[in-house]
C-alpha cells in the first residue's frame, strides 16, 4: 500500500540559514513523482518542486532542491538561504501512474517557523 | 498566486444542512480533484473529474457527497446533510492532464459544522 511519512511535525530556522525536511514513502510502482507544496496559514497550497523516480539527477527550482535516495525510498526538502516568508506547513506527496490522474498521497507535513 | 478560484473561503452550517462549495479549475486544466484535509493534516481524496466525467470517487463521497463538473461553470462539491466529523479544510486542485502532472491548488474552503 501506499504512504507517505514525515516524522518532523515542526521545524524552525534562523533567516539565511539551510532547512532540511525529510519524508520517506512506500510504493510497488516504478515510475512514480514525489511532489513539495507548502501550505500557507491562509490554507493555500503552493507547489514548489517535484521529484521523478526515473531521474537519478536531484532537481532543484531556485532556492528548493532535493535530495532524492531512490534506493532507501526516502526524499529531503533543501531550502536554502531560508527567509520568513518561507514560514508554512511543507507537505511531501506522492503520485502514482494512472490514466485519468492519480490523486496525491500526502504526509501530515512539517511546520517550519524562519525566525527574522 | 494560485489560479484555482474556490468559493466561499469560509462556510458554517449546522447538523443536517446542506453544504456546497465551489472551484473554478486553472484555465485550460481538464482534470479537477477534490480532498478533505482534516485538523490533524490527514488529507483524504474524495473524487476527481476529467471535463465532466467523473474519474474516480472513495464511497464516502458517493453516500453523501455529490459533486460535479458541469460545462462551463464552475466545479461543485456538495455535502447533502453535514456531520460534525465534515468539519475541514476542502481543497480544490487542477492539472494540465491526467497521469501524474502537477496538480494546482485553490485557497480552499474552511467548513465548520457546529
């Protein structure tokens, strides 16, 4: 079965240092897509960057970037430079193969506070 | 900012009333999905559209939650006679296509059901 694990229920950081978010998973499925969305305290969701299992290069999107450890079924969010507005709830999720879309399996996020 | 319009921000019913919320999906995204987020950050898909089709739907969502997609209006999700377990965050979420593209989220809409 599906699930999405993120042991850290909260995290903090002092502005410009790195935050690291970790999120391990479970599938039987090859191809599959690890997505980051951070969740402001309106409720909004915002996506940040996604993983494929079929790329072994960790990608990055301008301050984010992942650490990606296919073989362990394992992911870490890297934000570096943290800034305040970086504040919010990090949700690691994860998509599987299906015609039609797939809904996202979800882990129960992290809430990281950036201190000015 | 999100491009997925979801309406109202907020809605408080009693016990037994009816509860209906809205999304307009991000222009040119043909696939809607619906998910309950609940207090303890436990996210639960309900159903999801392509066009007007329906995809895929949990049982929950097919005793007392209708949904739909009608042609051009916006997506609806109605909840027939609410619970106090219905009490959540109902977010809204398009993508470009089906498989596993990125899904883009709306604000939301915050039941309370007192």
């Amino acid at each position: 079965a599906q699930r999405v694990t993120q042991v850290q229920p909260t995290g903090s950081s002092q502005w410009g240092e790195e935050v690291t978010l970790d999120c391990s998973y479970e599938t039987s499925e090859y191809f599959y897509r690890i997505f980051w969305y951070r969740q402001l305290f309106s409720g909004e969701m915002v996506f940040l960057i996604y993983q494929p299992s079929f790329d072994t290069q960790n990608q990055r999107s301008g301050r984010y970037s992942v650490v990606f450890q296919k073989s362990f079924k394992s992911i870490s969010l890297v934000i570096s430079a943290s800034q305040p507005e970086d504040s919010g709830t990090y949700f690691c999720a994860l998509s599987e193969p299906y015609q039609g879309g797939r809904a996202l399996i979800f882990g129960t996020g992290t809430t990281v506070s950036v201190s000015p | 900012n999100s491009k997925v319009i979801q309406t109202p921000r907020y809605l408080v019913k009693g016990q037994g009333q009816k509860a209906k919320m809205r999304c307009i999906p991000e222009k040119g995204h043909p696939v809607v999905f619906w998910y309950q987020q609940n207090k303890n950050n436990e996210f639960k898909f309900l159903i999801n559209f392509q066009n007007q089709e329906v995809l895929q739907q949990i049982d929950m969502t097919e005793k007392r939650f209708s949904a739909e997609c009608p042609s051009n209006s916006p997506c609806s999700l109605e909840i027939q006679s609410s619970e106090a377990g219905d009490s959540a965050l109902y977010l809204c979420a398009s993508s470009l296509s089906g498989g596993q593209d990125t899904q883009y989220f709306g604000p939301g809409t915050r039941l309370l059901v007192l």
